[in-house]
C-alpha cells in the first residue's frame, strides 16, 4: 500500500458511469450475464481506443474528485462480471444457460453454460490493470468476481455439484490475480454479491473458496459485500446474511452498504481484523450528499472500528448513476472523509 495514503482514506467499490457515447444505456439494461455486444455504440474496431479513452476520462473524475484509492472505473466491461466469466475453458459460448437471479423465484434469465472444468485461459483484466497503473498518480485498485458469486451465475452441467464448481473458479480466480498483481496494482478486490443472496452455500463453502482464490497474492486484498444495484433494489434489509463469517477468511478489507440500508454498525465488532470499507454514499437517490452528512456517516463507525481500518466508499457501483451526479458524490465523499480527519487530527 503507498505511504502517501491518509487517516480514513477513500475509494470507490469498482464502477463509474459509462460515457453516453461510448455505451446505449437503453440497449445496457439489466446486468448481463452472457456477452452484451448491443450494448457499445462504437464499431468492434474502434471500440478499444473509445474504452481506453473512456477510462481516461474515468480516472481524471476520481482523482480530480479527490478519492485516494482509485479503480479504471469497469468502463471495458459490459456487466461487473461477464468479461471475466466468458474468458474461461469450459464454457460453451455457443450455447448459453438459463438460471434464476438473486432474487429467486421462477424466472430465469441468460447465464454461462459450463460444459466442461473451469480453466484459466489466460490474462484477461491484465491490460486494464497495467492501463491504470500508467494512467494514474493515486493509489489504484481492480476488481474481479469472486469464486462463489462465478458458480452462483451459471448453468451447471459438467460438476457433480456447485462446491467443486467454485473450487476450480478460485483456481482460475487466483492465477488471474496473480497476472493482475504483476502489473503493479495496489489493490485487487473480489465481489461477492451473492455470499448475501446465498447464505447456506455461502456457510458451507464461501470463506473456502475465497481463500483458495487469494493464496499467495501479496498485498492488500479486499472483498465486496452487495445488496443489489440500488437502481435495481430500492428497498434493502438493514443487516447482511452473511458477514461475519469472513472474519475466518485472509481478506485484508471488507466492503459493505451503510448508507442506503442503513445498517447497525455494531456488527462490525466481529470484524475486529479487517479494515472496513464503509458504504457511506447512497446510490438509492440522485440527491448529492453534503461533506457534513458523509462525515456524519463516517463517525457512526467510530465507536465500533478503529479510524485506522476505515475506508469510506460508495455503498455500490456506480455505473447506473448520472455522470455528473456520481462525480458529485465522490467529492462529497472526499470533503466528508477531510472533515473527520481533521477532528481526529490525521
């Protein structure tokens, strides 16, 4: 981690809103699981250069909004996890599968079919790793999906269960960071959605299968926690499902929703070893916050977390927000995150 990093400092959890002429909006709707190519208004082969550019203009936002632990914004992807998933030995490209979302219920929706053991073919978020850490003076961070979130997100028809599914994605998750490592990179982390979609799995294999994906990766490591997109779900429980649990994994960080769920922090006690990185902007409304009510957000952590091991954050991505209001709230959060430390005298 560089020294340069301040008391409380900030970061966002992965996504920045993708410019309007770079993606159709419209046409991105949902949260794909299988490949999106409707979604890019830029012809195949132009579109690399529009995403660097794109990128670019990401990293100019977070830096000039003041955030001290920045990612390249997810402006590549198509969904925070489909690019990576797709890259993989063993999945039938041609044939997709059909499975339900977090939610559950009857529908289904478009998802990987595995037809074969899980392998990794090769760097894929490598490049966008070493493109930030050319591009950027701040502290930098990539974010890759988690083992289990990968073996929620598919049509089985190859492992005799989800269990050794996730074990092999932590193999391929692995060996994917250990490339993304070598670029130079500050901070990986892993999302992990669906460890709070999923509970009983989660308590048989989650913590597992994260440790198989971070073996040997030096460094700060981080994992985020999510409740949905707040765009998606507008109403969100007050306490997660499976937290604590992760106090037996070798995370170093763990991401978590404070804002718009509002949640009790005392559950964070039971997280004594980890530095929290705690949701203090609310992705549910477009209304920016003020630095007081960030700071506000910020202190209500202080009586159960050690202001050395807080990060505040977004709860989420971003990337369904409007440009102008993501960038607004960044400031916000970083004006919030001033204030504290200037009443802690860091």
């Amino acid at each position: 981690m560089p020294a340069r990093l301040p008391l409380i400092p900030t970061t966002i959890v992965g996504s920045y809103p993708q410019p309007t002429w770079l993606v159709d909006h419209e046409a991105a709707k949902g949260i794909p699981r299988v490949g999106a190519p409707q979604m890019w208004r830029i012809p195949e082969a132009q579109r690399e250069a529009a995403q660097d550019d794109a990128t670019r203009l990401a990293i100019h936002d977070l830096e000039k909004a003041g955030i001290d632990i920045i990612t390249d914004g997810e402006i590549r992807r198509e969904s925070y996890s489909n690019r990576f998933a797709l890259a993989l030995e063993g999945i039938d490209l041609a044939n997709p599968g059909a499975a339900a979302g977090r939610a559950g219920g009857s529908r289904t929706m478009p998802v990987p079919r595995v037809a074969g053991k899980i392998k990794w073919k090769g760097p894929v978020e490598a490049r966008d790793a070493a493109f930030l850490v050319a591009e950027a003076t701040h502290a930098t961070k990539i974010t890759l999906p988690g083992p289990f979130t990968l073996a929620q997100q598919v049509q089985n028809d190859f492992y005799k269960d989800d269990e050794e599914m996730a074990m092999d994605y932590a193999v391929a998750v692995n060996q994917e960071l250990k490339a993304i490592k070598a670029t130079g990179i500050d901070i990986v982390q892993l999302d992990e959605p669906w460890l709070q979609a999923r509970p009983d799995k989660a308590n048989r294999y989650g913590v597992k299968a994260i440790n198989r994906a971070l073996d040997g990766i030096a460094g700060p490591t981080a994992i985020h926690l999510c409740m949905g997109y707040a765009h998606v779900v507008k109403e969100k429980p007050d306490h997660y499902s499976f937290l604590t649990q992760l106090a037996d994994s070798t995370v170093d960080q763990i991401s978590i929703e404070a804002a718009q769920p509002k949640m009790d922090l005392a559950v964070l006690k039971g997280l004594a070893n980890k530095t929290i990185i705690l949701g203090v902007i609310d992705l549910g409304t477009h209304n920016i916050e003020t630095p007081e009510e960030v700071a506000k957000r910020i202190e209500r952590a202080l009586p159960h977390v050690a202001a050395e091991r807080i990060m505040p954050a977004p709860d989420c991505g971003m990337k369904y927000m409007p440009r102008a209001v993501a960038f607004g709230k960044l400031k916000a959060l970083a004006a919030g995150a001033a204030i504290v430390r200037k009443k802690l005298g860091g």
